[in-house]
C-alpha cells in the first residue's frame, strides 16, 4: 500500500473517530459486526452497487453508512477521482485500521470482559 492510500485511510479514520458512536460498541462482537456492516455498505454506496437490506441490523448498518458515505463525499473530493477498484481497496484498508484500533489493538478490557 502506497503513503497516498495510507494518508487517505487515516483522513476516513479520523472522521470515524471524531464523528461516529457506531465505533464504541462494549464487545469484541457487536465492534465486529458493526465494523463489517457499516463499512461494507459504505463501501457499496460509494461504488454505487445493490447494499442489502434484508434484516433489522442489515437496516441499521445502512442508516450509518448512508451518513458516512455522504460525509466521505462532502469532505474528500479526492473520492470522485477514484475508480470502483481504488475504492474497495480503499474501504478495504478503512476496514483492516477500524479493526485493529477498535477491537485487535485496543486496551479495552471490557471487550472480552465475559460477565460485561
């Protein structure tokens, strides 16, 4: 991954970080599945292909990422630029960071707290 993706990465960090509660789910799962159903969707608005809506969480999913990617394309104009292909390799990356800082890396114990 080259420093222009990176620094592309990190700028869709930090809005997350500053502006979305999805991210402060009390588990190693719900971190998890939020992570995977928000930026998915995200991702699949942004390249404008079908996001799937066929349970309750699958709805709710949606409703953050509609937020998100209207953001992410108010923000950063550099999106537009981007091919479908950069794009996914891009939220892929968004999603392998939100990973790590959310659940793998972070110090929260309460996140595999069994009793919590």
């Amino acid at each position: 991954m080259d420093d222009l993706m990176k620094d592309r990465i990190e700028q869709l960090v930090d809005y997350i970080m500053k502006k979305c509660l999805w991210q402060f789910h009390s588990r190693t799962w719900d971190r998890k599945d939020q992570n995977e159903g928000v930026l998915t969707k995200t991702m699949q608005l942004l390249c404008d292909e079908p996001v799937e809506l066929e349970t309750p969480a699958d709805r709710c999913y949606w409703v953050d990422a509609v937020c998100l990617a209207e953001a992410y394309k108010s923000r950063y104009p550099w999106l537009s630029t981007m091919n479908k292909e950069e794009i996914k390799q891009l939220m892929h990356g968004l999603h392998e960071r939100m990973d790590y800082l959310t659940i793998t890396g972070s110090l929260n114990l309460e996140l595999t707290d069994q009793h919590y």
